[in-house]
C-alpha cells in the first residue's frame, strides 16, 4: 500500500482565469479542431463534442440532430442497435457523424466482422471510426483487444478506454489505439467509485493523461463528470482533445425513450450502462459474480437537443473570449486555473 500526496483536482475545484483579450465578439471564436489521426491517418475537422454511447444518448436520432447541427459533433452509437439497424443508418448517413461501438465479447467482435463484411457505403465511404468501449481499460484482455482490431483494421480511427493513468494511455496508443477516453466513475449516473472505491479526479486525469497522450502524437477524450458548458471549457482547458457527454444529452427528444408525466411534469429515464436497468434490458439481469455500478434516474424532458448544443455551444466560446483564445486549439494555452475548494484562490499554473 501507497498513498499519493500530491493534490489532484475536479470540475467543481477550479475556475478559469480571465486574460486580456483582443476578440470583439463570441462569433469571432473558431470552435471546430482539425486533427490527423496517428494510426488511421484519417482528418478530422469539427467540434470535437461526442455523444456517449449509452441508451438514451448514442442514438441515431441524436446522430441526425448532430448531423443537421452541421458542426461536426459525432455520436459514439450504443452498441445494443441490431445489425440491419446500424447497415441502414450507414446507408443513408453515412459514418462521418458516428462511432461505431463495440466491447470486448466475441459477439461484439463477429458483430463488426458481420458489418465490415457487409462493405455499407454511403458517399463512398463505410466505417470510418470506432469506439472500443469498456469500463475498465487497465486488463491485459482490453490491450490486447485493441491491438488486434487495429491489426484487422489498420484504416480504422480507434477510439478505446477508460483510463485515468498516464501510463495507460501510453500503452493504448502504442497498442493502436488513435483517442484513449478517459474516466473512471465521474459519469452522473455511474456508481464506480461508490462501489469499488476506485476512481481519479477528472480535471488531473485529463491535464496528466493529455501530456502522455501529445508526447506520443496521440489524443484523448474526456469521459464523463461534465455537468454545464463551463466544465466542457474546463476539460479543453486542461487539454482534451475531445470531450464525450451523457447526462447533458439526456432526456431530449432524441433519447429514443418514453416521455412520463409526473405530477404535471414531464421526464425520461436515463441510467448507467453498468445499472440493473441496462443489465435487466440487455443481459437478462446482473450476473451472479458482479454488482451494478451504475443508477437509474429520471431527468426532466428538455425537448428538442438543438437548444442544448446552441447553449453548449454558446458557453464554449465565450470561455474562449474570456481567455483571448480566437480557436479552440489555443484555449489550454491560454488557460490558468484556479482553486476554489479547500484553499481558495490558489492559483493552480498554467496549462
């Protein structure tokens, strides 16, 4: 047994800093990044915002709304969709707005086998982008996973986690993986650090992991504990290349899921995919050697998503005129984040 000393932070434990600035206006703010991905050597050019790939979230509804949004967000798709489903939406959509998700069962990888036999096309392109998902991505199994797929699919853009370690997200990146996600139990609705005690601060596991991650050309995808607009400006503050949402997506028009009135007021049920609900939904139940670790939650219907991206969207870029940031890329340069837990006002450095 060890303990770290060292102080590792959260969200709620900073603010940014403001900073002199030369921009007129939120509307002269670039939001969009562009990317090569080291080992797929696609682009990427858009905001980096992804959907989570949860029942409720990553739905193709969702897909579409992103689509028509016509910023470049994408959809990291559940990986629950039928076959014939997911061969349809590619057909008619294309994989430019979509992560194809998948674990690490042997039906999650005959599944994509299926599906990248099938050779779907839409403007001349089929699967570009896949999300290697699991809870837990510090096993041997997981890296050797990643590794294979990568083999098997050298034009693929890999996106694979969790982690929280800088370690970790060195050793996925050299296994093949192009964005390691990054997250242990900070989500809304995952119970991880309640039922394991394991976890890490989210804003330190994005600053460490991001600088694991940039020195071997690699990226990374903040998972999870993003409540409002200001802490997605925090996580690209801190270095993220992307940032991947659940529960601010939740409950919207889009979630696929019934709308329930409750005295007078509407709401949709939102859960963990580590909850008794998904299991129950899923697997058939909790299996007899583990627990759930994650919670089912009814969050107030919120209507059509556009609203929510436009105020996501809003709040990214005044951020960025707070800090004299005129792109997206330049905002973990311009950011200094300060403490306003425990001792307060301790300006934490720049990142």
């Amino acid at each position: 047994m060890r303990i770290e000393e060292d102080v590792k932070l959260d969200f709620k434990d900073v603010l940014i800093r403001p900073k002199r600035s030369t921009l007129a206006s939120r509307k002269d703010v670039d939001i969009k990044r562009q990317f090569t991905f080291k080992w797929s050597g696609e682009k990427f050019d858009g905001v980096p915002i992804v959907a989570a790939n949860m029942d409720g979230v990553g739905t193709f509804a969702m897909a579409k709304a992103f689509e028509e949004n016509n910023h470049g967000l994408s959809v990291a798709i559940t990986k629950h969709y039928g076959i014939d489903a997911i061969k349809d939406y590619y057909k008619k959509h294309g994989g430019e707005h979509v992560w194809y998700s998948i674990g690490v069962s042997e039906t999650d990888e005959e599944k994509l086998k299926v599906f990248m036999n099938s050779k779907v096309q839409q403007n001349g392109k089929g699967v570009t982008k896949i999300c290697i998902d699991v809870a837990n991505g510090y096993t041997e199994q997981f890296v050797e996973y990643v590794r294979r797929i990568r083999a098997e699919y050298p034009h693929l853009t890999i996106m694979a986690g969790n982690v929280v370690t800088g370690e970790m997200v060195e050793e996925l990146i050299l296994s093949g993986a192009d964005i390691v996600k990054v997250g242990i139990g900070p989500g809304s609705v995952c119970t991880t650090r309640k039922m394991t005690g394991v976890g890490y601060p989210q804003l330190s596991a994005i600053i460490e992991c991001a600088d694991a991650a940039h020195g071997l050309g690699g990226l990374v995808c903040s998972d999870g504990g993003c409540t409002s607009p200001g802490d997605i400006a925090k996580a690209f503050g801190a270095g993220a290349d992307f940032v991947m949402l659940g529960g601010m997506l939740a409950g919207h028009d889009q979630s696929e899921m019934d709308v329930v009135e409750t005295g007078g007021k509407k709401y949709v049920t939102f859960y963990g995919m580590s909850s008794d609900t998904a299991m129950e939904k899923h697997a058939g139940g909790v299996a007899e050697y583990r627990a759930s670790e994650g919670k089912t939650v009814k969050v107030p219907y919120r209507g059509d998503v556009m609203a929510t991206l436009q105020d996501i969207l809003g709040g990214v870029r005044s951020a960025c005129t707070y800090v004299g940031a005129r792109r997206l890329k330049e905002l973990s340069k311009r950011t200094t984040f300060i403490r306003v837990s425990q001792q307060l006002n301790t300006v934490f450095g720049d990142s």
